[in-house]
C-alpha cells in the first residue's frame, strides 16, 4: 500500500515505478483527505508514503493524512518513506517518523532523489533549464533503480538520502517562514487577455481548490488545502496564471513521459 502525493508529476512517476516494481496498491493522498482514513492491510503488504519536498518538509497535507491515518494490523509490516527534491531533505524524515509514531507506525527506512525543481522562489528563476530538467530525470530514474532492492527486499534501516549541510536551519527556520508566509493561494490569479479558459488548471489541481472548467475562468476557492505545489501555473498552456509578482516571466516545468524516464517492465 503506498500513499502518495504529487504536484507537478515528479512524485507521481516515482510512485508509479515502486507500485510497479512492488505490486503494491497507489492510493492518492489528496483524493482521500475527506476520507475516515481507515486502511486494512494484506499479509505482508509494504506501507510507503510518498511525496515531494516543500520547505525541507513533508507537504503539509501529507503531513495532517498521516497523523490521521488509521492501519489495522501495522505492526511487522515494513514502512518506508519516499521524497524527490530539488536539491535536499532537510529534517523531513525525522518529520516524517514522529508522524507516523503517532499514528502507531514505525518508519523503517528512507529515501529520496532529486527530480527537476517546480518551486518559484522570489528573485532567482528557480526552474530548471530544460537540458538540466532532462540530466536530473535521467539521473533520478538511475538513483530510484538503487533504491528498488531495498524497497522490494523490505530491508530496514536504509537511509538513502539527499542531506543537508544545514538540515536545522532549512526545516526548522526558513521550513516554518515557507509554511507561514508563502503557503497560500491568495497571490494566485489569472491574466484574462491571455487565459483561454480551457480548464486545465482546475484539472490538474490536485486539492481541487480551482473552480473553473472548459469555458470558465478559474477561480481559487481559498479551501485551505493549497500547498503552492503550483501545478495550475506551470500546466497553463498560454503562462495566464501568477503567483503575484514571483512567477513573472520564469520558466514552467510539470513531468512529461520521455525515453529517460520510461515505465520499467
């Protein structure tokens, strides 16, 4: 059983690839948060908790999900946590396992790759250039080759990750700055000389927090489930949609299938 969260696809793909790989079961995080989140494990089933890094932390969502996660006859059955970032992890495991302690889980092991960042940051453009997006795809499906064996063979006490030079200031300091002040969809809205009202942006939301549809222009719906995954503004095929003043002429990225990062048979 391997529960995952995604914005703009890379975190998807890797789930997709340990489902595969493992025969486990995918259950989409964002799809069962009105949920009573009471899940009934198979004889020696995994437990994987997938997702992208937001402020050297689990996505918030993912973190609220686990705490409320309900697993009927865990014990024995390895878990393991699973990131893709931009560049490190800051504490996010360590995040990550006192969630699950309180939920009556026990984090096994950990791993993470690095992936193409989709992160706006004020000033700099973040966003990888696309031969750069490509090289970390390639190399991040090599990395996820590595960490398959130990996921498959269940083998605890693995701990595969992207340190941090400095994982205290990153998740605890400049963390709970991000979780504050920039996770909000307020600075969202749309420019309607350029918008097209194809209704993209409110498909590939993956809190369902844009009204909006083919004909429609799309309306944030302030739900308070936005994580600024920013998934509706790099998937807007005419760049319509801003994040104030942040995403003004930087670059898009969402995953796209290509011949590096392929299914695995």
């Amino acid at each position: 059983m391997i529960f995952y969260f995604s914005g703009t696809g890379n975190t998807r793909w890797a789930a997709e690839q340990i489902a595969a790989a493992t025969g486990e079961e995918l259950i989409n995080i964002a799809a069962n948060l009105q949920s009573n989140n009471e899940f009934h494990l198979k004889d020696d089933e995994r437990i994987g908790f997938c997702f992208p890094i937001h402020g050297w932390r689990p996505p918030f969502i993912v973190r609220e999900f686990v705490k409320q996660l309900h697993i009927k006859n865990a014990d024995g059955h390895f878990c393991f946590g699973f990131a893709t970032c931009g560049d490190d992890v800051g504490l996010t495991f360590d995040y990550l396992k006192e969630d699950l302690e309180s939920a009556g889980l026990h984090l096994n092991s950990a791993f993470s790759i690095i992936m193409p960042e989709s992160y706006i940051f004020p000033i700099i453009d973040s966003i990888d250039k696309p031969e750069v997006a490509e090289k970390k795809k390639k190399n991040g499906k090599k990395a996820l080759e590595t960490i398959l064996p130990d996921i498959i063979n269940r083998k605890s006490g693995i701990r595969k990750v992207n340190e941090s030079h400095w994982p205290r200031l990153n998740s605890k300091v400049i963390g709970s700055f991000f979780l504050k002040k920039w996770v909000s969809d307020k600075p969202f809205h749309v420019d309607p000389k350029l918008c097209i009202r194809c209704g993209v942006c409110a498909m590939v939301c993956p809190v369902k927090n844009i009204k909006g549809g083919s004909g429609l222009s799309p309306e944030w719906l302030h739900n308070g489930l936005c994580t600024t995954c920013f998934s509706c503004y790099h998937h807007c095929p005419k760049h319509a949609i801003e994040f104030g003043n942040r995403t003004k002429g930087k670059r898009q990225y969402f995953f796209k299938q290509t011949n590096s990062s392929k299914k695995q048979n």
